[in-house]
C-alpha cells in the first residue's frame, strides 16, 4: 500500500479504531497459553480485544492464524493484528545469551545469529522482536547485564547493529531500552538514574545511536527515570535525542506498563494524565498499561491531545504494518506447515556461537584441553539442559544438549562418569520465580556431596560445572552478592580435598566473583548461559577441538564492592600508582581498583605474540588518518582465533577523557607459525566526545594508543590531532 493509501484509510477510520492501534494487549487475551512477562493489568475490555493494533507473548501458526482470522473478520477497515514477542537471543534454536554473544567479539556472527532467530520466529508467525537491548551495563548486580552484549559501548554498537541487521531480514526490530536502563543506581532494576548529560551521551547512548542507523522498525521506552524525569514522558529523550538528533523514523512502543507507571513514579496525577505526557513524549504504543485505551479517546475529544499528532502515531504503526507486508497478507507465516524446526545448520550455528563465547580465564600446567584418562563431571550444570536464559522462553529445553551428554558422545558413557554434587540452589534462594525451598535440603545435599566425592575419587580430572541458574538474572534479578551459592563453594571445597586436577566451568548469565574458585581451580572457564547447543560448544572446547577464544565484554570484579566497574573509567587527580606509596591516592584499602579480570580478556591454548606495534605517522589533521599497525604471530602449535584491540586515550581534553576506549577490533585466525599484519585506520571521527561546550567534536591535542590483547595490557604509542 502506498503512503496515500495508508493516510486515506486513517481519515476514514474512527477516533476509536485510531486509537486502538495505538494499544497493546497481552496474547493471553487471545491466547491462555501466552507468556506472561510483566505483570498483568486486568482483563481487557472486549472492545479492546476486537480493536487493539498489536499483541505480546504469543507464537506458533495454528494458535495465530485462528486469532488472526477472528479478528480481522471483526475489525471495521480489516487491519491486520501484529504478534510480537521477545526473541532474544534464540527462537527455536537457542544461541549463547546476549552476554555471551557480546564475548564472542564477532559482530558477523551476531547478525547470522539474529537472522536464524528471526527466520524460525517468522514461520511461527512472529512479526516483531522486542530485542536488540542496547542497553550498556557497567554493574553486575543488575540482573539484566544479561541481556547485554556488556560494558563497553563500541562493543555494544557494533553488536546492536549486527543484531538489527540481522533480525530485519525477516521481522521487525525494537532497540531498547530507551535509554539508559543499565544505569539504575545500586544495580537495582527499575529504579532511577542520574547520569550527566555527557555521560548519558557518550557511553550511554551510543550504542542506540548505531543500531537506530540500521533502520529498526521500533524503538521501546525503558521504565527508568533518569535524572528525575521518567523515560517514558521525556520529551528531551524521545523528541530531542530519538526523534531529531538520531532521526528515528519508526514506531516508538513503551515498555510493559510504563505509561500507566508514570503514576507510581509521581510524574502523572492518574492514568489519564500518564496517557497525555506518553502522548506529548511521543510514545506511540502504550504496552499493556491501558492508559491509552483508557483515556486517549477522551484525551483527543477534550483538545488535550491534537487529533494530528494522533494521526501521526496511527500512521506510523500502520506504516509499520505495511512495510511487514501484512497488508498483503494478513496471514504471513501463519501456514500450518511452517512451523519452524530446528536444523542441523541451525545447530552447527549456535555450536560455533557458543565456542566463540566461552572465555578461558585460567589454565594452571594445562589442565584444557582434557586428557584421554579419567574425567568426572560434576555440579549442578553437569548434567542438565536448562541451559538457556529466562529470555529464550520459545525456546524448549528438551532440545538442548547437555554437557554431560556432549562429553558422552565425545569419551563415550562409559569412559566418563557424572554426579550432581549439590543443589543448584542454597535453601531459600529468591529467585525472580519466588522462593526455592526444597524439603530435606540438608540431607540431600549431604547424599549428593558424598556421592560427588566417590566420583571425583575415581576420576583423574573433575570438571566442575557451577554458576547461578537462568532464574537469578535477566529481568527483576537484582542482587546484592556475586558469590556462588554458598552450596557450591562447599563443593568445589570438598573435591579440592580429593587433590584431583579441577577445570571448573562458570555458567551464568552475570559477573561472578570468582576469586576463591580461581585459587581452587586448576582451569577457569566463563560458559555464560550457552543455549541449545551448549553441551556441544563446551565440549568442542575443553576437548581441544577448537581453541577457546571468546574475550571478556565486561569486567570481573574482585568484589561486588567495586561495582558498578568498567575499564574506561575516568583519570582522578591522584591516580593510583603501579607501585607504592599509595597513601592518599584513589583507591580502595581492602581491594584492587581494577578488575579480577579485565575487560576484553581471553586466554587460548595457543599464544600469541604482538611486535612490531607502530602508527603510520606522528601527527594527523582532521581530514588525514593513520593507520595503526600490529604484526601478530601465534606462537604456540595449535590453530587459535584472537581479537586484536585498538584503544586510544585523549591525553588532555575541555572535559576529562577516559584511560582507555575501545576504538576498534579485528578477529584473526592464526595456524601454529603464522603471522599477520593487523592494522586499523584511524579516523578524527573516532576522536570526538561531547565537549565541555556541549558540542560532538574532536580536539587537538596528544592521544595514546594501544593495539594489545586486553584492556591493561599493550606497548604505548603517541600522536598529534593539529
Ligand atoms: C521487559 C522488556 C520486554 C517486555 C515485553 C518487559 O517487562 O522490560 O524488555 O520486551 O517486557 O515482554
């Protein structure tokens, strides 16, 4: 349908049906089997269910189509439905979660993995992904750092863009959350941010900025207030920076119930109130609240709301409507037969996704890749197939490969020998499900203890497999402690009793302290949560059929006291220095200022050895570059992969520039001998900040770069920007 097609049928549409396009209702209107991800708002009205524009949480063609059906026969201008639902990281075949992916520093992968999601969404008779979250999470106590690519805003764009890019080959689109959700003070979900204007625009907005470029067809409001206005009725956020300055075109939806929060938040007397300051803010689709619904119609017969700027918004999500074809056909993906299965190239897929996202922080007398001899795999994660996040709910567990079952396949059952060793959880974990009591929790822990120690007995190598369970992060997961649960502390305790080597493999979906299990590990490595090939890419890798080599996208702390963390802090006037004194400089007494591990760390079974680092001159002008160059040899004799790292630091600025960004990265693939010229332009564009006059510009003056392996590490090289 062409724009003066759409704009004639919004003229001949009532101020009700206009309105109702603007809703959004949850599927389990439709649908008693719909995923419920927020809390629900009460039963909407029949007239609501005939007339809202788009719905939440439901999937599958059969289920769909019948809805579809129904609905268009009702509605008076015969406007199509639109199903959305979260795939976040994985549909049917479910890949490594965000964080995971985020480690993999391989934005070409990304984009083949959304466009995988989005293919079996697709066929399912999904329309629209609220995902990528864009979000930049610099604190692991926020549970939602799981749904992040990380801490690192070049790292976050790139994976953004990838994911839009990826997604939009076959349904829509939603970056979210705008803006700034990762910020919530304390690590705490929902709650409010304080964020200066440039903090909020360069590290923050960023990586929005750079998926918005892609085109998505919906940008979602987040629940947060930041500096004291809430998201959601922002007009300095949503018309300002969203609509003028990154010149998003497309359908800007609220997040669950966010308008009718902005009541709680006490910046809206009522409901009514909340549907006008979403309205005035821009928020074209009120999810779930049913302030809109409630109110609009009233709200635009009173004059408050102008019936143009309603018209506008209906516009847009009929634009929207249109551009997914739906127009044409109503029942797109809604055959019978097209429901998605999982393939093999699906799966090989996400088996390569998760060996790229696994992260080896430590290899003592190199414990990886496992030898042919005896090894016992032990923990809670060992033998179980919920290895997917509290996002991937599409996504059935039964299809997912274990580790235990993976190493069966690779040993054989009989040479390899599997025990629990503890309860996921310790008694009365609060998990975003609720409590976890288990009756006899002491007993069966003992029971399950003692057989974990006849088994590591028998083995030459235990591979522990611990970390926290999907339910304890994702959304309203906050905590105030990294630690394992203390259960399985006790655990790897105990077996380091039995002197038996330790490879001790982390699944979780957050930063973990993890200094203890480090000095009792032998081998150390981040497993995230893998997903549906997830038995199968641990294994490739603790094999040694491919080499580890996924790089931290966030930094580990030592304690929880250090968060929120990240490596691109700013400089202070009395900088720790390497060595003592350190009376009166900033740091803490008790603690490191850095990172366990640091940002952008990965260790291989290969080495790597970096020479040669030079910049192709000692001064540019903004319309010049440099080329900055790195010769990398692996030295080592196993075939490796590895994520070369440009950082640059403004030495001196009119606001103060972090020690170290990110500015670019490149992954190789290096046979045992080979070597390779890693080089990176540099750009002024790549310079710029948010000045102390309130402007994007670079300035002149000395800047350092490093082309190294991590975010600590490198030789120090200089130039001029004149
Ligand atoms: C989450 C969003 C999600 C939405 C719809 C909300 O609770 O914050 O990320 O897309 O629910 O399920």
């Amino acid at each position: 349908m062409d724009r003066k097609k759409l704009e004639a049928l919004v003229n001949d549409m009532s101020l009700e049906e206009k309105v109702m396009q603007l809703v959004q209702i949850p599927g389990s209107e439709y649908d008693s089997d719909a995923e419920i991800t927020g809390v629900e708002r009460g039963q909407a009205k029949d007239r609501v269910k005939r007339l809202a524009g788009s719905t939440l949480g439901i999937w599958g063609s059969r289920r769909l189509r019948k809805i579809q059906e129904e609905y268009m026969k009702e509605h008076p201008h015969h406007i199509p439905l639109m199903f959305m639902l979260d795939v976040i990281h994985g549909h049917k075949t479910v890949l490594p979660c965000p964080l995971g992916q985020g480690a993999g520093f391989d934005p070409g992968a990304v984009k083949k993995g959304a466009e995988l999601q989005a293919r079996e969404a697709a066929a399912d008779g999904v329309h629209a992904t609220f995902s990528p979250m864009a979000d930049l999470c610099r604190d692991a106590r926020w549970g939602r750092i799981m749904e992040s690519t990380g801490e690192d805003k070049l790292l976050n764009s790139r994976m953004s863009a990838a994911m839009v890019e990826g997604y939009q080959r076959h349904i829509a689109a939603c970056v979210k959350h705008f803006a700034a959700y990762g910020a919530a003070e304390g690590g705490r979900d929902y709650n409010n941010t304080e964020l200066s204007e440039h903090t909020l625009r360069e590290p923050y907005l960023r990586a929005y900025g750079e998926a918005i470029k892609k085109d998505p067809a919906m940008v979602m409001t987040s629940f947060n207030s930041i500096n004291g206005i809430p998201a959601t009725g922002s007009t300095f956020l949503m018309k300002k920076i969203l609509r003028e300055e990154f010149g998003f075109k497309g359908v800007l939806i609220s997040d669950w119930g966010a308008v009718g929060e902005l009541v709680n938040h006490g910046y809206a007397e009522d409901q009514k109130d909340a549907a006008l300051k979403a309205m005035r803010a821009g928020v074209d689709i009120d999810m779930c609240s049913g302030c809109y619904s409630g109110y609009l119609e009233e709200l635009v017969k009173e004059g408050t709301v102008s019936p143009e700027v309603l018209d506008e918004a209906v516009l847009r999500v009929l634009n929207m409507k249109n551009d997914l074809g739906l127009f044409e056909d109503p029942f797109r993906g809604l055959d019978e037969d097209s429901t998605p299965v999982i393939t093999e190239e699906g799966r090989l897929l996400a088996r390569e996704a998760v060996t790229e996202s696994l992260v080896l922080l430590e290899n003592k007398e190199k414990a990886l890749p496992l030898r042919k001899e005896k090894n016992a795999f032990i923990g809670p994660f060992a033998d179980t197939k919920r290895l997917q996040s509290s996002w991937a709910f599409s996504g059935e567990d039964e299809n997912t490969v274990s580790v235990s079952e993976a190493a069966a396949e690779v040993y054989g059952a009989e040479n390899i020998k599997t025990a629990a060793g503890c309860t996921m959880f310790d008694q009365d974990a609060v998990t975003a499900r609720g409590t976890c009591h288990i009756d006899n929790w002491q007993e069966e822990n003992e029971r399950l203890l003692k057989e974990a120690l006849e088994t590591a007995e028998w083995a030459d190598t235990v591979i522990l497999c611990l970390g926290e369970d999907s339910t304890q992060s994702g959304e309203a997961t906050s905590k105030v402690s990294l630690q394992l649960p203390a259960v399985q502390l006790k655990l790897i305790k105990e077996v380091k009793k039995t002197g038996k080597r330790i490879v001790t493999l982390i699944f979780s979906g957050r930063p973990l302290e993890l200094k203890e299990v480090r000095e009792l590990s032998d081998a150390l490595m981040i497993c995230w949560l893998p997903g549906t090939e997830g038995g199968h890419g641990v294994l490739d890798v603790i094999s040694g059929k491919t080499s580890p080599s996924g790089r931290l996208p966030v930094s580990l702390p030592y304690t929880v006291g250090q968060e929120p963390l990240h490596y691109d802090a700013y400089p202070t006037g009395r900088p720790k220095p390497e060595k003592g004194p350190f009376e009166y400089t900033s740091r803490y007494l008790d603690c490191e200022n850095g990172a366990l591990y640091p940002f952008g760390y990965g260790l291989s079974y290969t080495s790597f050895e970096y020479s040669d680092a030079r910049l192709s001159g000692e001064k540019m002008s903004a319309r010049e570059t440099i080329t900055a160059s790195v010769k990398v040899r692996n030295t080592g004799n196993m075939k490796g992969s590895v994520t070369v790292q440009l950082y640059i630091r403004d030495v001196t600025g009119s606001r103060v520039r972090p020690v170290r960004e990110l500015a670019d990265f490149k992954k190789i693939s290096l046979n045992p001998g080979a070597e390779e010229v890693v080089s990176f332009e540099i750009k002024e564009e790549m310079l710029r900040f948010w000045t102390a006059e309130e402007k994007w510009e670079s300035e002149a003056g000395k800047f350092r770069v490093w082309l190294c392996d991590s975010s600590v590490d490198g030789e120090m090289l200089e130039f001029r920007l004149v």
